[in-house]
C-alpha cells in the first residue's frame, strides 16, 4: 500500500487521503447532474416497472376472481336447478298419487254426504199424530152417565176404544223414534270416514304447500344466484368451504379403509404374484394389492357415475339409457368379483399367518408342530370384511366429487389471495426503490456539500 | 401407511418399466453355515440347531440357505447337509423349512466326528455356493470353535475373496489350551478376522446365542 501509486505522497497518508478526498468530491460535483437523473431514472424505472407488474398481477386477481365467481355460481345454478327438478318430481308424484285420486275421494265424500242427508231426512220423521175423531170419542167419554146402565156401558166401550187407540198411537211412536234413532246411530261411522277422508286431504295438501315452500325458496335463491348478488357469492363460497372440510374427513376415513384393505390383501397377494418379485424397491404383491383397491375405487366410479350419482365422467352420465344400464350392471359384477378376490384373499391371509404362527412355533422349540387356534370367527370376520370394503369403497366417489368441486373453488380462493399479496409485495418493493433512490441522491448531496455551499454562496444570482 | 405410500409411487413411477422385468434377486439373503463336526465339538450341534430354526424363522419367499459340515476335506459339495432355495410362494416356503429342519434333525442324530478341521475349504466352499446362488446379502455362518486342523497335504495358506460377503463365527468356545494361554485363543479370532478382511469381508463374533440379530443386519 505504501508504494502503491495511489499514495500521492509517500510518508503522509493524512495528507494522501485528503488531496484524494478533494479530487472525488470534485469530481462528484462536476458529474452530480448526470449522476442524479441516472440514479432517478433507475429508481423510477424499477418502480414504474413493479407498479405496472403489481397492476398486472392485481388485474389477473379480479379475473381469476371473476371466473372463480362465475364457477362457482354456475355451480350453485346448477344445483339449484337439481334441487327444484326433484322438488318438481316429488309434487307430480304426489299430484299423480294423491291427486290423481281425488275425483274416487269425492265421489266416496258425495256417497257419504247422500248417505248422511238420506239418513237425516229419516231421523226427521215424526210419529204418526192420534186418529182425530178420538177428540170427538174423549168428549163423549166425558158425559155424566146418571144411572143408566145403557149409558153407562156404551161409555165403557168408548173408554176402552179410546185406551186402545191411545195404547197403539203410543206404540207407532216407539216404534218410529227407535227408528229415528237408530237413522242417527248410523251416521256416526259415516261422519268417523268422511272426518278420516278429510284429514287425508288435508295431510296431502300441506305436503304440496311444503313442496311449494321449498320450490319457493329455491327459486329465491336462484333469483339471487341469478343477480350474481354478494350474499349469493358469499353463501355458496362458505356453502363449498363445508363441503371441502366434510368430503376431506370422509375421504380421510375412507383412506384408513384402504389402508386396513391394503394390509388385509398385501400378504396373501404373495400367493399369487410371488413373495420375492419387486418392481424397484416395493414388493410386487404389494403394488398388486394396491392396483386391486384402486380397481374397485374405478369401478364405484362408474357404478356411482352410471348410477348418475356422481358426474365426475360426463360420457357415462350422458350414455343412452340403455347402454349406462349395462355399463351399470358390468361395473357392479366387476365389483363383486373383485370383492370375491379380496374375500379369497383375506381367507388365504387367515391360513397363511396360521401356518406362519405354527412354523415359527415349530422351529422355536417344540419337536411337533403345535395346533393352532381353530376359532373360525376371525376368519369368517377377515371375510367379510374383505368382501364388504369394496362396496364400501364404492361410495367413496361421492365425497371424491365433492372434493374435487370443493378443492377447485378453495385452490382459486388461495391462488387469488396469493396474487393480491404478490401484488402488495411489488408495490411495496417499487415504492422502496423509489424511496431508495431519493435516498442515495440525498447522500450524494450531503458529501459534496462543500462545493455546493459554496457554489450557493458565490453563485451570481441570474436575472 | 409408509408402505402403501411407497406402493402408490412405486405403481406410478415404475408403471413404465413394469414389463415383466422385475428383480428378483436383489431382495433377497443368502445363508451358508457350516458346522464343525471335529472331535468332541460334536456335542454342541444342538446349539447349532437351534441357529438353524432362527434362521429358518426369518427366511423368506426367494432366500437361499445351505447347512454344510466341517470335516477333513471342507471344499466339497459331498458335505453340503442340506441346501434350499425357498420359493416365491410363502405356503410352498413353509414346506421347505419343515423338510429342511428334519434333514438337519437326522444329521445331528447320526453325525459322527472328524479327524481334521479344514475350516478354510468350508469357507471357499461356502463363497463358491453363494457366488452361485447370487443373492442380495451374502451370509456365512461358522459353527466351530476356529481351530482349523488341516490334513498334511492340504493347502489352504491363499487369499480368499470376500468381498461382499459376511463371516460370523458362533459359538468358538475356549479350548483347554486356550483356558491356559488366552493370548491362543484371542489369536486365532485376530487371525481370522484379518484373512476375513484381507478378502474384503466383515467379520463377526456372536458367542451369545440369545442374541442372534446382527445375522440379519
């Protein structure tokens, strides 16, 4: 350093550096202006740079957003229209079967009501009224006899006619109140069937109300949907979140399912492909194994797609009917013959690990092989169990439809939260830099400050 | 689960390579042991028995495992007592442990002694056969107590390649001489291990029969 051409002057390194300090100053001074609009050009540049990027960013934001809307109220539309088709089928199938049946009903109400108005016009008859010339007999009767036997007897006999005629008047009406009577009696089941009838009328009817409450209600909602409104977005948004959390813990279970299955058919898969084959470091049993799950997963795809269920595959949904009602029934023999293989298999697992179990005893110790467990229970439980994931794993493509729904709204969700942070991030970055900038001329300034005090100073002012 | 997930990458990774082409021996172990059947040594075959079910116990579809005896002349497959591939089939594999183990049962009951030990012919006996057989982790088994006895006329002083391979000595009990001067004993075991690894190999010594695991690590 010290016989470095720098060292202006050998010996006095203070003096050296301040001669070196006056000549960068100076020359600092003299380039400050270009200086200054490279630096603010710089800065600027970057900055205008990173706004426009961030504006880029932000503008595929809202578009990401927009589109993220548009699916998800399509999706919500399309639900909707779903739900007011079966509202639809479930009031023609009660008009068709309860309805339809209302001209039977009013023709068993009218029968009743002749019934009870014939039965009432019956209980309205009255008792036939006394014969009119006992009035004239009863005056008679009525004159004093004195003592003659002739008047005496001739009024006896007209006492005894009238006795009699009063006693049959009395009977006639006995007769025709117990009549009435029983007229009335029969109304009573009539009135009991028409009250019963009535009430069916009436249950059906606040069915079709509900029906139409709810086909109300849907159609409010797809009126909202429609006006593509906040709450509309808002709702199916939070609607879609719970699907994406309830479809994850149901397909969480079902992966323990195909865990436990996959343990369940591995070993004795060993049987079939080989217990020392491997594809790279994993066992071909085991590869196999999980190809037989994920065989059963496809066909309860197709089966629930078939089913139309699910419409994860459009081209089965919109088959012929009669060609998706073969692919059903191809799909489901497949899936119980799939179940049939597991259910071997997990036979063949049970006797395996038996003799496994009986070997490692034998070559333990004892000179005989011992017996081992005859309990058949678990066997016929391992069974079944592999007979019954298969279908059970058929389901599993419902929540997988939801999931997959779900996931596609959450992941838009996420990214456009993402894009708005990345365009925060920019702007905050191009703000700095433009910041930075000031910044840097500021300091340049403040180390040539001598010369531009001076320059201030003796600077002739111009006119 | 580990497992499963390994399965899943494996179906979809190895989907292309998977054209019938699957490894079959690079799983695989391979077992040689070889018993000393010189002298009184004789008496502690029934130790040698009992190794023999532990290994048998953890062999699996696809391993290989032969039982050879240690006499006058090692370097024979005369003396190979009984050898087994097991079969890719783990019911069929059962089988063959079970007639593997009555092989070994009637050899322990009708053995009879040796005059000499050559433990070297054993061993090249031993590399030779599992060279054949070309398993993954290649395993010889030394049931002796190391003293090798050689027949005037053998010549066994020559290099063995090891390489690859793994030597465990079991059971070398002391001998009288060796109760007398240690310095014999730990002799032999340092001249052992030294030809072991010269020919690139790893020497091991379980005299712990309780404790047989390192077989398999």
């Amino acid at each position: 350093m010290k016989d470095s051409i720098f060292m202006l002057f050998p010996g006095s390194p203070a003096l050296t550096l301040l001669v070196w300090a006056i000549i960068i100053v100076a020359i600092m001074y003299f380039a400050r202006k270009p200086v200054h609009v490279a630096l603010r050009a710089f800065s600027r540049t970057i900055h205008a740079s990173l706004r426009v990027a961030a504006r880029a960013v932000t503008l595929s934001a809202k578009r990401l957003k927009a589109r993220n809307e548009d699916v998800l109220l399509e999706s919500g539309k399309k639900a909707i229209e779903v739900a007011i088709e079966r509202e639809f089928e479930r009031v023609e199938k009660v008009i068709e079967r309860d309805i339809g049946t209302y001209p039977e009903l009013h023709r068993k109400l009218s029968d009743y009501n002749s019934k009870i108005e014939a039965d009432y016009q019956a209980s309205m008859e009255t008792p036939p009224p006394p014969p009119e010339w006992v009035k004239a007999v009863d005056t008679l009767a009525k004159i004093k006899t004195g003592n003659d036997p002739m008047v005496g007897k001739m009024i006896g006999d007209i006492k005894g006619t009238i006795e009699k005629a009063q006693n049959k008047a009395t009977d006639e009406y006995r007769r025709a109140t117990r009549e009435r009577l029983s007229a009335l009696k029969s109304l009573m089941p009539l009135w009991r069937q028409s009250n019963k009838l009535l009430e069916q009328v009436d249950g059906k009817i606040t069915g079709l109300f509900q029906h139409a409450k709810k086909i109300d209600e849907n159609l409010a909602e797809y009126k909202e949907i429609e006006q593509r409104s906040d709450k509309a977005v808002r709702t199916l948004s939070s609607s879609s979140l719970t699907q994406f959390f309830i479809a994850g813990i149901v397909l969480a279970i079902a992966i323990g399912g195909i865990i436990i299955n996959f343990n369940l058919i591995a070993y004795p898969m060993q049987e079939m492909v080989g217990g020392n084959s491997y594809i790279g470091p994993i066992k071909t049993a085991d590869v196999a194994a999980l190809v037989v799950i994920l065989l059963e997963l496809a066909m309860g795809l197709f089966l629930m797609e078939s089913l139309r269920i699910t419409h994860l595959l459009p081209i089965i949904s919109s088959m012929d009917d009669r060609m998706r009602t073969r692919m059903l029934w191809i799909t489901f023999s497949l899936l119980v013959i799939l179940a049939g293989i597991e259910s071997s298999l997990a036979y063949m697992r049970d006797i395996l690990a038996a003799e496994s179990a009986s070997m490692r005893q034998y070559l333990m110790g004892s000179e005989e092989q011992m017996q081992t467990s005859v309990s058949t229970i678990p066997l016929i439980g391992q069974m079944v169990m592999g007979f019954v994931f298969p279908f059970v794993l058929a389901f599993t493509a419902i929540p997988m439809e939801s999931f997959v729904h779900s996931l596609r709204n959450l992941l838009g969700m996420i990214t456009v939260g993402l894009l708005h942070f990345i365009a925060a991030l920019l702007r905050f970055t191009g703000s700095l830099f433009d910041g930075l900038g000031k910044l840097v001329i500021g300091v340049y300034d403040l180390v040539i400050f001598a010369p531009l005090w001076a320059e201030t100073k003796f600077k002739k002012p111009t006119k | 689960m580990k497992r499963l997930f390994y399965s899943l990458l494996a179906l979809l990774t190895a989907a292309t390579l998977f054209s019938g082409c699957s490894e079959k021996t690079a799983h695989t172990k391979g077992v040689y042991m070889l018993l000393d059947t010189s002298g009184t040594y004789t008496e502690e075959l029934v130790k040698a028995q009992q190794i023999i079910n532990y290994i048998l116990a953890n062999m699996n579809p696809g391993d290989t495992f032969a039982v050879s005896r240690i006499d006058t002349g090692s370097f024979s497959e005369k003396d190979i007592l009984a050898k087994v591939t097991f079969d890719d089939r783990p019911s069929v594999t059962n089988e063959q442990k079970r007639g593997f183990r009555q092989k070994i049962d009637e050899f322990v009951k009708s053995v009879k002694s040796s005059v000499y030990t050559d433990v070297s012919g054993g061993l090249l006996q031993a590399v030779e056969f599992l060279n054949e057989a070309n398993p993954a982790d290649k395993t010889v088994i030394i049931f002796s107590d190391m003293k090798e006895e050689l027949k005037p006329g053998y010549k066994r002083d020559f290099p063995i390649q090891l390489g690859g391979f793994k030597v465990i000595a079991t059971n070398v009990i002391k001998l009288r001489s060796d109760i007398k001067d240690p310095t014999e004993y730990l002799g032999r075991l340092d001249m052992w291990k030294k030809k072991v690894e010269a020919g690139g190999g790893d020497w091991v010594v379980i005299n712990d029969l309780e404790r047989l695991e390192p077989i398999f690590k």
